[in-house]
C-alpha cells in the first residue's frame, strides 16, 4: 500500500474471497489501514473474514473522510446551538430552580453498605 499525506490516492490491494481486487480509494490524513482494522476488530473481539475486514475498512474511512470535510469548515464566530431547534426558531430553557429536593440520607444509603469508616464505602482494592 502506497500512503501519502494529504488528500490522495491510494492503491489498495485487498484479498477478496474471488481473489485479488484491487481497487483505488480516496483516502484523508485520517485514513485507517488494514492493519489498523485488524487491531480494531481484535480489540473489539470481533472475527472478521476478509471480504467484511475490507467492508469495514471502506466504511470506517468513508467516516473519517465525512469528518475530515467537517473539520474543514470555518465555524469561528458561529455560535455553539444548545439544542438544534435554535437554529430555525427562538427556544427558551425551561430550567428549574436549583433547590434541594431532598434531605440528607446519610444513614439510610450506609445501611446496606458491607463495610464502611466515617460515612464512606470501603470497597476491595482491586489495582496494584
């Protein structure tokens, strides 16, 4: 595999079950590997044959590629939306007021607790 920085093209020799295709992709500074797709499906715990590593490969570089043309436009001086209705029409929050609701329950949450010192849980280590 030929890879280069940049947006540009890429020959990718892929195993197929028919046999070899080989096939060009347009690829972005992000794109993954088939070596990358292994390990992704490895740590995922996921066997994948051939056929569906290359699906995969094309499906998570179409991703990235989606993402790279976002991170593209300028977005300075737009203003982040809360909630995407704002950008069509005037939304209000409706917030409460921040009161507590409820009292201290202190003793109750402890009271099923295994083990515990000066009102904390004490668990197991469990990290060296």
């Amino acid at each position: 595999m030929h890879l280069h920085t940049g947006m540009n093209r890429v020959q990718d020799s892929t195993s197929a079950a028919a046999g070899n295709l080989t096939r060009t992709l347009d690829i972005y500074p992000m794109a993954l590997t088939p070596t990358d797709v292994s390990r992704i499906a490895q740590l995922a715990r996921l066997e994948l044959r051939d056929d569906e590593q290359a699906a995969m490969l094309t499906q998570l570089n179409d991703f990235f590629a989606i993402v790279e043309k976002m991170r593209a436009v300028d977005t300075s001086g737009v203003e982040p939306l809360y909630t995407p209705l704002s950008a069509i029409q005037d939304v209000t929050l409706r917030l409460r007021e921040d009161a507590v609701t409820e009292g201290d329950a202190r003793e109750a949450n402890m009271a099923n607790a295994p083990a515990r010192d000066g009102g904390l849980f004490l668990v197991p280590k469990v990290i060296e």
